[in-house]
C-alpha cells in the first residue's frame, strides 16, 4: 500500500517521506489522508458540475435573450 496520489502536492512536499511511512503505520494518520483524498475528489466533481452548469446556464441565457428580440420583432411586425 503506498500514499496516495491526491496526497503529492506542493503543500506536503517536505513531508513525502514522513507521510509515507505514517501512512502505513498510523492508522489514524490514514484515515485522515484518506478522508482529504476523498474531499478532495468530491470538490473536482463539484467544479466540475458547476462549470457545466454554468456553460448550460449561458447558453439558456443566450437563447433567452434572442427569443426575447424576435418575440419583441414579431410583435412590432405584426401590430
């Protein structure tokens, strides 16, 4: 069993090897990398569905907006 990935970045880098050695050997040291881990991978999902959301809130917009000028057009033609 080694540390895992979403543990390797720059906030920990003077510690890999420290953290390696905890990791196998203090079970609530694990548990904590483990509960980190797994909010990280939850926050990338979040961003991820956020961004989407935000793309697909845009182009609702988008089209909102030109519904409105032809609603506004053929009013303005047919009155």
């Amino acid at each position: 069993m080694s540390l895992p990935d979403r543990l390797y970045n720059m906030k920990f880098a003077e510690y890999f090897d420290s953290m390696r050695k905890m990791y196998l050997q203090d079970d609530k040291f694990k548990e904590i990398c483990d509960n980190y881990c797994s909010n990280i991978a939850d926050v990338e999902k979040y961003r991820k569905k956020r961004e989407k959301n935000f793309s697909k809130e845009q182009q609702c917009e988008n089209l909102s907006k030109e519904l409105e000028e032809e609603i506004l057009f053929y009013l303005v033609r047919k009155s």
